[in-house]
C-alpha cells in the first residue's frame, strides 16, 4: 500500500514510538493486570486437568513468575520482570530475523553465481 | 493459554514438539522470501509488542482472567510465516526466562498458539477481509474479528491435545465446553486489542501492516476519481479560457 502523504512517521520514529509503549504496558501497566488464574489453568484446576503437573524445570530461577529474585515491592518486581521480558524478546526476535534475512541475501548472491557456472 | 508441565504426556508432547519444529522451519523459509532489513528491527518489535500485551491479564469471569495471545496481531502486522516465528520467539523467552510454560510444554504451545494463532487467524483473516469492502477499517474489522476467534480455536487444539495424551479424567466434551466457552470470552479482548493496535498502525504506519500490503485497496480507485476531476475542471479551464479570450 502507498504510504499517505500526511500520516507517515519516519521507520526509526515508529520503532522508538513502538518500543516505548511496549515499555510503558509492561512496566507501568503489567504490575495491575489481573493475578486471576489465566482460563486454561482455571478450567484444569475445576476438572482436574492438573494432577500430572510439575513445576518447570526454571520454576527456581530469577525471573520465574515475573518477579525478579531479591525485589520485595511486586510492583516494581514484576515492572522491572516486564523490561526485561521486552528487552530479550525484541533482542532475541532481532537476531532471528537477521539471520532469516541473512540467509536470504546468501541465497540471492549463490543464485547468481550458480547461473554463470552453468 | 500457557501450558504448563505434566498437563500433557510426554509422547504427546514431543509429537507437538515435532509438528512445532516443522511448522518453525516452513516458517523461517517462508519468511527468508519476503524479509526485507526495513522490516527487521519491525518484526523485532513486534515480539516485544506481543510480550508486553501477552503480561496484560484482563478479567473474563469469576477468578478466572486472560491475556491476547497475539499470533492474528503479529501476522496481520509482519505477515503469517513472520508472525510464528515472533509468537515462538516470545513463548521461548516466556518458558525460558520466566517459567510461563512448561519446558516440555513449548512444543504444545507453539502449535497452539503460534502456528494455530498466526496460520489459522491469518486464514481467518483473510477471508473476512476478501468479504468485505477494499478499505482500512476492513483490515482493522477482519484482524479483530479473526483474533477473536484464535483463543477458542487454540482452546479446541488443547481440548484435541487433552484427548490424545491428557494427564485428567475429566471427559472431552466437557473439557472442550469449558475451553471453548472461557476463551469466547478472551477472544473478545484479544479481538479489541488486535484491532485497535492494526489501526493506530494503519494511521501512521499503512506500509507496515502486511496484512493491508496485499489487499486492492481503494487507493487507486480514489486516484482514478481524484484524477478525473482535475482532467474534468482542467478542460473546464481551458475552455473557459478560449471563451474569454
């Protein structure tokens, strides 16, 4: 789709805008989200669904259960958890789309080549 | 949604580890062919974005609450094979780092969640979009309408995964009433947050949501009217000119 003449924000002013409010929802907004039980683990605690159930293997870590290790306040516990969860996922899903990217660029480059060989 | 360990045997959860592992590498194939580096750091982005709403639980019902699950929202916005991989990437560090999800587990929840998200709400969403109106609003109205339905089709997927290798002894049938009917609920949410987040996207960034990218929008409608008119007013023009002079 053409970009709009009036609307259109620069690529890096977007990613910052973006990235900002990924930020703010898991620092300022995560802390007062719902501590309910999510549905499925609702519905498996009514039927029963849970009694094979053991706790994850990195239940001891210092993140488990959005909470930093050693921070008392959950508020801010679970805030400074959210960053870090924003920060790792954006890291670790950059890495991966370069490197899908990348993968791409080695076979446009061999495309070529391979053509001329033959 | 998140499934934690031991709620699914293990033979079935290392089936969905390898139906998740296929379904990853179509998708980094997929994705190698339409990835361009603008859209790097974007696709990027919505992982985080995604992760910080999935922290969002919003009350469904009694003591029960529930979060978007994001794979309509990330494969409206990146495109559906981008989409899995950002659902997974954000299920990994969720397992990994936070213990949201059995390890076990994330091979059942990328197949519900990811490839059942991102796949099944982007077919969904393509065919609401193909009914209706050519515009904008349809994008944001079918993205929502299409996450909306991913929380129960995920939900059915478990129900399925529960019959297959399910640790309870709760029947099917009433697992799948109580899946189905909690996650109508949820998709709501997660209908209203998808499109509300492609809209503000569409305003500012049109360019960016995959999901309006592909679609014969009414833009070159608009531009053949629009062109018209000048075509029209500057005939006008000249022959007014030729009168006056």
């Amino acid at each position: 789709m053409a970009r709009v003449k009036s609307a259109s924000v620069s690529t890096r002013t977007f990613a910052i805008a973006g990235i900002a409010i990924a930020l703010l929802l898991a620092f300022v907004v995560a802390p007062h989200a719902s501590s309910s039980p999510d549905g499925l683990v609702k519905v498996a605690a009514d039927q029963g669904l849970d009694r094979g159930a053991h706790p994850s293997a990195v239940a001891g870590g210092p993140l488990a259960g959005y909470a930093v290790n050693g921070v008392h306040d959950t508020t801010v516990s679970t805030g400074v958890a959210g960053i870090i969860g924003v920060a790792a996922t954006g890291a670790l899903g950059i890495v991966l789309f370069a490197g899908v990217r990348a993968m791409r660029r080695r076979r446009d480059a061999s495309a070529p080549a391979r053509a001329g060989a033959g | 949604m998140h499934i934690p360990d031991g709620f699914i045997n293990g033979s079935t959860s290392l089936a969905a580890g390898g139906v998740a592992a296929g379904g990853i590498a179509i998708s980094l194939r997929q994705a190698a062919k339409t990835l361009d580096d603008r859209r790097v750091p974007i696709a990027g982005l919505a992982a985080s974005f995604v992760f910080a709403v999935q922290m969002l639980n919003f009350p469904v019902a009694a003591g029960t609450s529930g979060h978007l699950l994001g794979g309509v929202l990330a494969a409206v916005l990146v495109g559906p094979w981008a989409g899995v991989l950002c659902v997974t990437v954000v299920l990994s560090v969720q397992s990994l780092l936070f213990a949201d999800g059995g390890l076990s587990a994330l091979g059942l929840n990328v197949v519900n969640m990811a490839l059942v998200g991102a796949l099944g709400g982007y077919a969904i969403f393509l065919a609401l979009r193909a009914v209706l109106p050519a515009t904008r609003s349809s994008v944001a109205l079918a993205s929502g309408f299409a996450a909306a339905f991913a929380p129960p089709l995920a939900a059915l997927v478990f129900t399925l995964e529960y019959a297959v290798g399910g640790n309870g002894a709760a029947s099917i049938g009433k697992v799948a009433a109580a899946m189905v009917g909690v996650h109508v609920l949820i998709g709501i949410g997660e209908g209203a947050i998808t499109a509300m987040t492609v809209s503000a996207v569409l305003a500012s960034r049109p360019d960016l949501v995959h999901g309006a990218a592909t679609m014969p929008t009414m833009r070159p409608r608009r531009a053949a009217i629009v062109g018209a008119i000048r075509k029209i007013t500057a005939e006008d023009h000249a022959a007014f000119e030729r009168v006056g002079s």
